[in-house]
C-alpha cells in the first residue's frame, strides 16, 4: 500500500517513488504538459509528418524516427499523465502516490473521503496487491489485480512433481509453527496483571563526532508509572552506514526513573496506527534496576532494507510498545 504524501514534480523530472505507503502529492498541471508537447517537438525537430533532413547538419545531431512509429509524444504522455482510476487526463491537480500511479483530483478526494467515512488510512487502488490461487502450495507471487490472471497462467506450482511439493509444504508448516509460537507467547503476556502500551516517535538527531552519525531518540514517556526512553542507531553505528548497501536500525529501552527492586518486563515493538512499515513482532525481557537501566541494543524486526530505507527517509519513525510487568 502506499501513503500520500506532497510533492512538486516539473514536467522534465522524474516522479520519485518509494516502496508502500499512500504518499501523495501535486505533481503539476497534466493540461499545461500535455500543451508542452507542440514547443518540445519543435525543439527536437520531430513533426507529425516526419521531420525534414537536412543534409548540411552532422549526423550525431539528426533526430531519427522509426519508420512506421505510429505512436505520437502526445500519446504516450498520454498514457503517462492520465488518472489511473478514471483514465481520464486531470485538468487541474494531479496526485502520486510514492508508488508513481497519477490519480485526479477529483479521484483523489473521493479516496480521502472513503477513508474519512471508514475509518481507515488511505491506500491507493493501483497498490492494494493480490495473491496468487496457488499460495496454499507454496507460490510467493504477490502483485497487482491486473498482472494476476498472466501470473496464474504462467505459475509453475501446479506442474511441480509430489516430492517437491511436499518440501514446500514441510517449509510452510515450520513457518507456521514459528509463528503459532510467537502468537501463544503473546497471548500468554496479555494475561499478565500489569501491562502498558504507548505510541512513541523516533526523531533523528547527529552525534557531535568530527565524522556526525545519524541516531534517533523519542521523548521521555510514562508507562507503568515508570519514565522510559527510547534511542534507535543505524547499522549499529558504523562509520559510512551511506557506503552499505544493506542496512538496519537497532534499538534499546532505557529506564529513566529510580526503582526501589528490580522491575523484571518483557517489551516489544509493533507498527504504529497510521504507519505501514512491516514489523515482526519479538519478545524481549530485561530486568532493569538502578545499576542495569537500559538493554542492549537489539535488531527492530523489519523484513529488509527496503523497509528500513523508506523509516529512513520519513521524518519521523512512529511505532507501538508495549511494557509487560513480570510478577514474581
């Protein structure tokens, strides 16, 4: 799914986009672009009957039309520009979610009020995802509802022999051993008498190093009538987390309040209600006392560096902890 965000895109440059989430934004008059098309063939010397050789000029300068191309510059940007809900061509805003589908204005605010009388965050309709018929044998295939009837078509599940449909089936039922075990272990932490939760936010701050390195910190937060913060690294701090292409964020729980006896808990971290991130919930216990208030930093369970890239680059990374008191 995407989130919306706000973005000024010209008509040169590139839509950026990142992975999930409903980002949003201006991108500009599609009308106006479309109107720039006349100026840009004329630039570029392409008319609609072909454009005129002249013998005079060096090759490396002629433009070249394939013989026989019968799609025109207005056509494909067209196909580019229109709203991806209507088709049709927006004639005043036109919005992209950080997937880069367009959607119209006025396309664009009938989502926000579907969403407003649901109750539920805005997705954009080119990137709610569908699975393939053959997921219960093991096929992964995820994409959108268009792209489904040619994967199914072409998907090698059904033609897999007994033996290795049996090792797929083996794998999935190990996964859901893993995860009917993490789910008891929650549920087995929700029976506890003390248990508190709050949404927290990360903000990025930089150390005072000659060589700054990027860290975040939320503000002190009150659970379970005890002061906490938390603080999350990149890539366990590393000198050029910028030069890895695989990256990680880390976190640590600190007691900011003096305790009389140790405060034994289990903790853990989920997606906050607005956000999209993938999270894989862990459980964590750490005994905290006035000579051991902090953990150690441990891994923020998100699927890959895809997910960490795109809580990199939000402003703010918003999450949900929840604080289990162990009784003794």
């Amino acid at each position: 799914m995407s989130s919306l965000e706000e973005r000024d895109v010209g008509v040169a440059a590139a839509p950026g986009s990142s992975s999930a989430g409903l980002g949003v934004g201006a991108v500009g008059a599609a009308v106006e672009a479309v109107a720039g098309v006349a100026a840009m063939q004329e630039e570029v010397g392409i008319r609609r009957d072909g454009p005129e050789p002249d013998q005079d000029e060096p090759p490396k300068k002629r433009v070249k039309v394939p013989e026989g191309e019968s799609g025109k510059l207005e056509e494909r940007l067209y196909s580019v520009l229109c709203c991806t809900v209507c088709l049709d061509l927006p004639k005043a805003s036109v919005y992209q979610c950080t997937n880069g589908h367009l959607m119209c204005a006025g396309c664009f605010i009938h989502l926000l009020a579907d969403s407003r009388l649901k109750e539920e965050q805005a997705t954009c309709p080119n990137c709610r995802v569908t699975q393939c018929k053959y997921k219960r044998i093991g096929c992964p295939w995820q994409g959108p509802f268009h792209e489904l009837p040619a994967h199914e078509s072409e998907c090698s599940h059904p033609t897999k022999t007994g033996t290795e449909l049996m090792g797929i089936l083996g794998e999935m039922d190990q996964n859901h051993r893993r995860d009917m075990q993490l789910y008891n272990s929650i549920f087995s932490l929700l029976c506890y008498e003390k248990i508190g939760f709050t949404e927290v936010q990360f903000r990025p701050y930089r150390t005072d190093d000659f060589i700054t390195r990027l860290y975040y910190e939320t503000p002190r937060f009150t659970v379970l009538n005890q002061t906490w913060v938390l603080k999350a690294r990149v890539n366990d701090s590393e000198r050029n987390p910028n030069l890895s292409c695989k990256r990680t964020l880390s976190f640590q729980l600190i007691l900011k309040s003096k305790v009389n006896s140790a405060l034994e808990c289990s903790f853990l971290l989920l997606k906050g209600p607005y956000d999209d991130v993938r999270i894989k919930p862990v459980i964590h216990h750490h005994s905290f006392s006035n000579d051991a208030n902090e953990t150690d930093y441990v891994p923020l369970p998100i699927s890959d560096s895809v997910e960490c890239n795109k809580l990199l680059a939000a402003k703010n990374i918003n999450l949900r902890l929840f604080i289990f008191q162990v009784q003794k």
